[in-house]
C-alpha cells in the first residue's frame, strides 16, 4: 500500500492543496487575539434567525458559499461535501448541504471533524475519487450550551475547567493546483479512553488521544517534532495543554516549544471563556485562519494540525459513562 505510512498515516504524493477556504466567527471572538487572522467577524450570534441553531446553519452555508466565491468555484466542480457539527445527527451539516446538488458525506469526530473531513477529502484526492472537495464544519455557543450542558437561559454558572463553545465556522476546498498550502499526511487517531468521566473537564480526557496521535504521526513518519514550526492542537484549553506537554516531556521529545492550543489561544486572558474554547468550529478557524496565514506569510514552512474530540453524548454523561476520546493529525506545507 504505496499511500499508507505505518499503522495509521496516510501519505500523500500528489500534494493535494487548500485552493480556497474561508472562517467566520462570533463577536467574542472577534475580540479575541487572533481577530486578524479570521475573514469575517460577524456583528452579532444571531444573525437575523429564531433560533441558535439556525444561526449555526446559516454560518456554515456562508462560509461554503464564500469560499466557492473566492475561488470562483462553480457547485458543479465539486465532487463531494464533507461536512459535520455537534448537533444531533450533524442537522447543521445536513440542511447547509441541502442547498448544493453535491453529493454528501456527514461525518462526526466532535471538535476533530475538521481534521478528519480534511484527511478523508485528501485521500479522495489521491486515490482520484475526486479533482475538488469541499470541508466544512461550524459550532455555536448557545446549541453546545443547550444540547450538552444547559440552556444559557439558566444562567448556570461554570467552573474553570469548562470550555467555551466557539461561535464560528469554516470551510475549505481542496484539489490540485500551483497555489495554497499542500496536505502531505494525515495521521487518523485510534479511539483513547482513560476512564474519566467529568464532562466540565474535557481537556484532561482529550490530551492522552493527542498524545497517542502525535506519537503515532511521528513514529510513522519518521519526523520528530522540531520538523514542524508549529504543532497545533485543536482545544485542549489551558488544563489539556499542560497534561499533553507533560506526557511529551515524559518521553524526552525535544521541540516542545513549538507546541501551541488553538482552545487556549482564540481567547484572550480578560475574556471569561474558561479553560479555553471548544466545539467543531474552534481548531477549523485556527487553522483556516491563524495556521494556514502562517505558512501564507512564510513565518512557517510546515505545520502540524491535531485536532481533539471528545466523543460523549449528553445521554451517556448521564448514564455515567467514561468520555472516549480520538485525535486527527494532518500535516500542511508551503
């Protein structure tokens, strides 16, 4: 298997590139130390609509919409969508889908599912499945807030381990071509479960699957972590962080420098935003935006993306389960 990489990479030697790609965000992240580094930031969560969940939907159709507009990419040209979200059933991804006569692949990995639609869409590109391939993922504050924990209306009051659900979205086509930045691995992570149960503390349960994936990516690879300018994690947030350095120190790696969280990042310190942001849309703005300008600029020539997803359901929080956890890693180069 010419494309495969050890146990769980997949190399890819066409170079499949971000044609085009685009990230919106919520007015609290626009206040954010990364504010430059989105599109748009919107003037407001709500957008016009009844509901949150609305909302979310009409961002991800936005960000779709205007990252085929950029490229002047007619529906047509693309072979496939493969889109996901938080929401029961990926309902956001479903119905923005609906707007396109593009066949649709729904996939779910919670906050990883944008690295997970990316490594997926690089391999239909590889195996020349498709010549163009669109990304998409979104979150909302309130409809994590609602379908995972409580209504906002509650004013429940959180603990410092939380995360704050981002409010955003992006999307990014992928195909061949002489610019934007090239995938050449994608690290797909196995399922990891410590047997932790706190829902309010998703950060500790997330970093061991980044670990394993990270760890996985480099033995695969060959690579070590001073090879990349920046290694890039989804939200681990501030408790995350400091578990998968910890782990990673443990094993004597060197380059731990060159590790950064896109949860603990998108916030700033004056923002009450907990442990640091969350949701499907948080490492796929961070990346879109702050990691792919990075390489754009050429203040780096490789990048390393994982992202994180806690894979529990409000059901099974109830029921007392453990939180099984998974990590993607995808590899970006100038």
């Amino acid at each position: 298997m010419s494309n495969r990489l050890g146990s769980q990479t997949l190399t890819f030697s066409r170079r499949p590139r971000v044609l085009s790609s685009y990230t919106l965000v919520g007015p609290i992240e626009g206040k954010g130390p990364h504010a430059l580094d989105f599109d748009e930031i919107l003037p407001d969560d709500v957008l016009g609509q009844k509901t949150p969940e609305k909302t979310e939907r009409l961002m991800l159709e936005m960000a779709v919409e205007k990252t085929l507009r950029h490229r002047n990419t007619k529906s047509e040209e693309v072979h496939f969508i493969l889109a996901g979200d938080l929401l029961n059933q990926i309902t956001s991804s479903s119905f923005a889908a609906s707007t396109y006569t593009i066949p649709f692949l729904g996939i779910y990995g919670a906050c990883s599912t944008f690295a997970q639609g990316i490594g997926l869409g690089a391999a239909l590109l590889q195996g020349d499945f498709a010549e163009k391939v669109l990304i998409g993922t979104a979150s909302h504050y309130q409809t994590a807030e609602r379908q995972f924990r409580y209504p906002i209306e509650l004013n429940v009051q959180h603990i410092s381990s939380n995360h704050h659900t981002v409010t955003g979205a992006g999307a990014a086509l992928l195909g061949f071509g002489d610019e934007g930045p090239q995938i050449s691995y994608a690290t797909f992570g196995h399922i990891v479960d410590m047997g932790l149960k706190d829902a309010h503390d998703m950060g500790s349960a997330m970093a061991p699957a980044a670990y394993s994936t990270i760890k996985m990516h480099l033995q695969d690879t060959g690579r070590s972590l001073e090879d990349y300018d920046m290694i890039l994690t989804g939200d681990l947030g501030k408790q995350g962080r400091k578990m998968l350095r910890l782990l990673l120190e443990k094993d004597g790696l060197k380059g731990l420098e060159r590790l950064q969280d896109g949860g603990s990042q998108i916030y700033s310190e004056g923002q009450k935003a907990g442990a640091g942001g969350s949701g499907a849309a948080c490492i796929a703005v961070m990346a879109l935006g702050y990691g792919l300008n990075m390489l754009k600029s050429a203040k780096a020539e490789r990048i390393l993306i994982v992202a994180t997803g806690a894979l529990l359901s409000a059901l099974t929080v109830l029921q007392g389960e453990t939180i099984p956890c998974v990590a993607h890693a995808i590899a970006f180069e100038a």
